[in-house]
C-alpha cells in the first residue's frame, strides 16, 4: 500500500493528512495529532470549570479556589507543597481571609503551582 503524508494538509486542523491507494484508488484520511486531543481536553476541563470561576468573579471563593482545581491540587497535596497546614489552605478559599494574605505566602502558593503571584491573584 502507497502512503503519502502531506503535513501542512489543512490551516484550521492540526493533523496528518493521509493518502492511500489500496490498488485501485486514492483514500484521503485525516487524522488528528495528540495536541489536537490534549486541547479538546483541557478545552473541556476548563468548560467544567467555569461555574467554579463565576463563584471566584462574584466573590463566593478566592482565585485560590480555582488555580487549585485547574492544575488538579487538593489540600493534603498543595499542603505538602507547601508547608501550609491544611485548616489554613481551607481558610485561604475565602476572599476575606486570601486578600490579607502576605506575599510571602502567596509566593508560597503561586510557586506550588506553578504560576506567577499577579496569576494567582486572577481567574
């Protein structure tokens, strides 16, 4: 069977598109690359996560809250990253007790994860 890739085959997709003659004619397939499946993922994760990031906008919990359930944390983990005792990560959830938080435990919290303190801050 003849196989011929043409890899720039489309400019709305990221894939391989295929060509294979099976002896009698030419069969065009498309198939998608795994970076098209990772993002359908991540696009659904964050749709999931979209009535957590209503409750950071209209106050109900901290931007905490969110970049937890983003990047898959859970207390005991973020509190074994971070050295902060459980009770106090389920306080930090509030935004009355995250905005008087000191930079230090934000930095504390936004190394952890992996992110800068002004994205920690944010949703």
């Amino acid at each position: 069977m003849n196989v011929i890739v043409n890899e720039n085959a489309s400019e709305n997709h990221e894939g391989q598109l295929y060509h294979y003659f099976d002896g009698e004619k030419w069969i065009e397939k498309w198939e998608k690359t795994n970076l098209d499946v990772a993002r359908v993922v991540m696009e659904n994760h964050l749709q999931e996560l979209e009535p957590l990031r209503n409750q950071v906008l209209i106050g109900e919990l901290s931007p905490l809250a969110y970049h937890i359930q983003i990047y898959s944390f859970d207390l005991k983990l973020l509190s074994s990253y971070t050295g902060i005792p459980k009770r106090h990560i389920k306080k930090h959830l509030k935004p009355k007790y995250f905005n008087q938080l000191e930079d230090d435990i934000l930095e504390k919290y936004a190394q952890a994860i992996g992110i800068s303190v002004e994205e920690l801050k944010k949703v």
